[in-house]
C-alpha cells in the first residue's frame, strides 16, 4: 500500500507541475500577438494513477479563418477610403477645384464683353484663362501624384507579399519536421497563423489546410502562392501600355501571371480598387473635360474676328494636333496609329480596349462599362475616307489598315501587314486632356469678340420684323481675312411669301445662285445660309416681328470696305462664348455640370468607402473578439487554474508524506 501511496503523490505532483507549466506558458504569453492558448490534458492509468500525457492548442479554425477574410476586408476598406477622402477634398475644395476657376473665367470675359474696346480687360480675360488652363494642370498633376503613391505602395505590398508567403512555407517545413520527431508544434502554428492574418493584411486569400497540416494559400482566381514548403514571388511590373500604372502578378514556373484585376481584398486590393473605380475614372473626366472645353471654346473663338479685324485663331491649342492624336494610341506590337476628336460632345471618360481576336476580326471594349463592338457593329463606309460618322468602319484586314469612328472620336490603326491574332491596343480618347490643354492667345488684341458679318433692315421694310446673324460654320480655319471667308458679301435677303423659300438670296454679283437659303418650317424665324460653292451652312439669321413681302436685309462686314474702320466695340461672338457656359456641351449637360458630376461621383464613393471601412472595422472587432473568447488568455481563468493546480500538487506531496509516515511506521513495528 505504500508503494502505491508513494506512486501516485509521484504521479499527481508530476501532473499537477506539467499543468502549472502549461498554465505559466499561457500567463507569459499574455501579449504575445496571435498566441493560442494551451490547455494540459491528463488520462487517468489503468490500476490508478494519472498522466499528463497531451497539450492541446484551444483553436477554432473557423473563426481563424473568418478573422482573416475580415481582416482582409478591413485593410480593403480603409486603403480606399484614405484615398478616396484625399481626392475628394482635392476636387471640392475652394482652394483646389475647378468651379471657382470656371466661374472667375466667366466673370472676366463678361467684363470684357461689355467694354470690349479696353485692352486692359481683355488682357485681364487672357489671365484667368491662363489660371484656369494651371488648375487643369494642377488637378492632373495631383491626381497624377496620387497615383505615384499607389505605384509605390503596390511595390511595397507586393515585396511584403512574397516575404510573408516565404515566411508561411518556412513555417510549414519547420512544422513538419517538429511533427516528425513527435514534437509539439504549438509555437510555431501560432507564427503561422499570425504570418497568414499578415499576408490576409496585405492581399486577399484563400488557405487550405492540407492532409499533412501544411498551408497552401492561393491568391487572384486561384494562383498558388505558397504550396507546402514552395512560395511563389509575388511582383509588379509596369503596365504593357502606361509605364506610369504598375500591374500585380504571380510569377510561376517562370511565367508572370498578371491577377491585378482579380485583387479586391487586402490594402492591395483596396488600391488597385480605388484605382480603378475612383482614380482613373476621375482622370479621364477631367481630361475629358478639358477637351471639351478647349474645343468647344475654339470652335466659337474662330468665327469672331479680333481687334486688328482678322478672324480668330484657336484660343487654347489645338486638340487634335498630330503629337496629342499619336499620344492616345498606343499598341504593345508594331501597330501605329492615332486619334482624332471628331465631336467633343459625345466624348465618354473612359480608355478602349482593342484586340484582333483573329487577323480579320476585332473587338473593342469601353473599359468604364465593358461595353463591347466588333466589326458587325458598325457600318461598313466606301473607303478610309468616307468614314465621317459615329460607327462607320472601314477595315482592310489584308493590309492593315483600321478606321473606324464611335463616340466621339475617330481612331487609325495601321500594321505592316495583316494584323497578328491576339494583338493588343489601347486607345486613351481623353486621359491626359487635362495636363494637354494650353492656353493659345496671349495677346489681348487677338482675342476675337466681335463678329465678322453684321445685318441690316432695309429702312423700307413695311415690316416690323428686325434680323441678327450669326456664323454658322467656318470652311478653312486658316484664313485670316474675313473677306476670303465669306465671299460675295454684302448679301441682300429678299421674303416673297409667293415662293418656295420665300427668301431670295442676292450677292455683290447680282447673283442669286452663289448662296442658298433654307428655312426649317418647325423654326420659320431661321433662315440657314449655305455657300454653294463648299456645300457648308455658313451663316445664320434670326428674325423677331413681323415680315412682310419685298422686306429685305443686308448682311455685310463688320468692317468698312477698306477695312479702315473695325467693329471692335462689337461684343457679339464674346457673348455667344459667354453663353457657353450655359450650354450643354457634355453629355451630362454644362461645364460646371460636368464637374459637379464628377464632385459627386467622387463624394458618393468616398463616403461609402467610410460606411464600408466602419462596417468592416466593427465585424473585425466581433470576430477577433469570438477569437479571444475561445483562444486567447483570459488571466482569471489562468489563475483558476493556478490554484487548482497548486493545491493539487501540495496534495500530491501530502500522499508523499503520508506514504512516508507509514512506512516508517511499519519499520519500527518491525
């Protein structure tokens, strides 16, 4: 009996001290990040006694797995909230936006509309039209800036990527081993799983946990990352088309996987996210715009004439200069070609896609809505040439050589030969248009305010109809004499309500051929002018009142024949480019509404990206909780414990005891 006293004080103080270790390693690693507690387990032996003979590790894996993909969720959210808060006070704020810019603009050409004789106000004009032409350029910049800070923090995420899959094929060879030699692997599982929620920081993932215990964690739409003892490098490389844009890819058995686009969680995923969603968007409408500022503002500027009595040149520079046309076109093969704005107004925020899905096959792609076209969806044109509207085609797969025009823009594209199956080319109709914009004119005499042609009633008219006439259209913007540009003036316009036009158009000639008149019976009160000998409607007449038979009008210069006396004090085209701003000029209506647009947008997707990084951040907070309620270290159980464990071991050392008073007890007796 003694013996068996003695055995089992020995095996209860054996166990009691196994779990006062276990219970001091859970104390000590408190604060250690990702430490699981651990829990001693004993087995009672047959005849009596007890052993401690396991230590378990106290993990749900299911709700590992859950802070993970939370946690990826979080780390998503606020990298694109940061951001896109950053873009959107750069937009909307006073000190940095395009509104108060656009409204200063306005404000001093409606002061030099109502003296347009002052050089001074003109010259004042040609000022905010060069501050506002430095906030487009601002704007990009910044942007353009906030997009180096994405290209550098993908290079750091996609390094920290690559160590932390090293690290996790590390662990799982080490693990491995230990298991091996029949040895507790606690510790390092623990690394493991804290390296895996730091990987789940950085990038989305999905792990499984293989038949052996290793981790394989897989990336994108299912590139391996870390298989076994294996990490695959993770990298960035600029993208094919814009050296300025890095991608994300995965690079096995030698071969870059690019899996940029299939990033959504992780800070990774939340740039790449916002970059697609917020940045480029914002760009594109910004360039867009521009351009349709610049054009809308030069197709008016040219059908006025200046001080000096010469027509007006652009007043920003040209958007469809052969250099900005070559910059928009861009192929990863030996592809060239260009593309021009044909109508600003029809201009979409968005970059093209353009693949030949075979030699004599193609499809292009709107990448802001995916929408796609091939060659049946457009109109097939005579030749090359006669493309000249929206989605007219002309395609000679034998040759190379592509035209073809939708929304908004014309686009040339031309090989040496067939073009190859597979090849790839990007067309960017408006992302720079905000960093290629500049202001033309920088003299206050060439701003062109007044209008070349002016009207007169005849004084005897019995009507009491009176005229206005406006340019219409300009056939050669190259010329500078307003005399070469509308021939044969002055015109004397002649209303028969006996004919049909009841308008006769009569030139300098005496000729009533050299023009024809054409009369909208939904608008009767316009009269369009059309010069024969070019086919263009160049002039437009607007009439109030009344007209009677054998009334008629002289449309002449704004200049004396000599031209020794300008209608400088003339404001008309000035007010037409002031009424610009009133006009809708985008698809979404007028400059300022466009813009509006865009702060909208922009202020939509920033505050869900804040209501989405407070959800997220709250699930995270409840999921780490679950955790630590079931693995983590709580220190008033782990002192429960301490004193049971301590009680059992003075408990265990009294049967020792009692066990010795015994025997010498039957020693004496003997």
């Amino acid at each position: 009996m003694s013996y068996g006293l003695l055995s089992l004080g020995v095996q209860g103080t054996r166990a009691a001290q196994s779990g006062l270790g276990v219970v001091g390693n859970n104390i000590t690693n408190l604060n250690t990040p990702g430490y699981t507690r651990q829990v001693a387990q004993f087995n009672s032996l047959e005849g009596g006694g007890v052993v401690q003979d396991n230590v378990a590790r106290i993990a749900d894996q299911y709700i590992t797995a859950r802070l993970w993909s939370d946690n990826s969720r979080f780390e998503a959210s606020k990298a694109y909230e940061e951001l896109a808060s950053q873009l959107d006070n750069l937009l909307a704020s006073d000190s940095t936006s395009l509104t108060v810019k656009m409204d200063d603009y306005f404000a001093s050409l409606q002061a030099a509309n109502d003296d347009p004789i002052s050089l001074t106000n003109r010259e004042l004009f040609l000022a905010e039209a060069g501050a506002l032409v430095r906030r487009y350029h601002d704007l990009h910049d910044r942007v353009a800036q906030i997009n180096e800070t994405v290209n550098t923090r993908i290079r750091e995420l996609t390094e920290q990527v690559s160590v932390s899959a090293g690290q996790i094929a590390d662990l799982n060879d080490r693990i491995r081993i230990a298991e091996a030699g029949s040895k507790d692997a606690f510790e390092l599982k623990d690394q493991r799983d804290e390296a895996v929620k730091e990987l789940s920081s950085l990038v989305d993932i999905k792990v499984i946990e293989q038949s052996n215990g290793e981790f394989s964690v897989f990336v994108g739409n299912g590139q391996p990352l870390v298989v076994g003892q294996s990490a695959y490098e993770f990298v960035a490389r600029e993208n094919e088309f814009n050296p300025s844009r890095y991608e994300v890819g995965v690079v096995i058995a030698g071969k870059e996987n690019v899996i940029t686009d299939m990033l959504t969680g992780g800070e990774l995923g939340g740039l790449i996210t916002y970059r697609r969603e917020t940045m480029d968007r914002s760009l594109n409408e910004l360039g867009r715009l521009a351009i349709t500022f610049a054009d809308t503002m030069n197709a008016q500027h040219q059908k006025g004439i200046d001080y000096d009595g010469e027509m007006g040149r652009r007043l920003y520079n040209d958007i469809n200069s052969a250099e900005l046309m070559e910059s928009r076109f861009r192929s990863r093969i030996d592809a060239t070609g260009d593309v021009r704005i044909t109508d600003s107004s029809k201009l979409r925020a968005s970059e093209y896609e353009l693949v030949f899905t075979g030699q004599d096959d193609f499809r292009l792609t709107r990448l802001s809505d995916g929408k796609s076209w091939t060659q049946n969806s457009f109109t097939d044109a005579g030749s090359a040439a006669d493309v000249d509207a929206e989605n007219e085609i002309w395609f000679d797969p034998a040759n190379g050589e592509l035209r073809l025009q939708v929304d908004g823009f014309r686009l040339d594209a031309n090989s040496n030969g067939p073009f190859a199956s597979n090849e790839k080319m990007m067309i960017s109709p408006v992302r720079t248009g905000a960093d290629d914009i500049e202001l033309n004119i920088l003299d206050g005499r060439d701003l062109a305010l007044a209008s070349p042609v002016t009207i007169s009633a005849s004084t005897g008219n019995a009507g009491t109809a009176t005229a206005n006439v406006s340019v219409s259209t300009i056939d050669d913007i190259t010329e500078t004499d307003p005399r070469n540009v509308f021939p044969k003036l002055p015109l004397t316009l002649e209303y028969d309500s006996s004919l049909v036009p009841a308008w006769t158009v009569t030139d300098t000639d005496g000729s009533t051929t050299t023009w024809a008149v054409t009369v909208d019976p939904a608008q009767p009160d316009r009269l369009e002018l059309t010069d024969q000998a070019t086919g263009r409607t160049m002039l437009e007449v607007g009439l109030s009142g009344q007209v009677q038979d054998n009334d008629t009008f002289t449309v002449g210069y704004n200049f004396s024949a000599n031209g020794s006396s300008i209608g400088i004090s003339d404001n008309r085209n000035g007010l037409v480019m002031s009424d610009l701003m009133k006009q809708a000029t985008t698809l979404e209506g007028s400059y300022q509404d466009s813009y509006g647009r865009l702060i909208e947008r922009v202020g939509t997707d920033t505050k869900v990206a804040q209501m989405d990084r407070s959800a997220s951040e709250a699930v995270l907070r409840n999921t780490i909780a679950q955790r630590e309620s079931v693995s983590g270290v709580s220190l008033d159980e782990e002192a429960v414990r301490l004193i049971q464990f301590q009680q059992a071991y003075q408990a265990s050392a009294q049967i020792i005891s009692a066990s010795q008073t015994i025997f010498d007890a039957l020693i004496q007796a003997v």
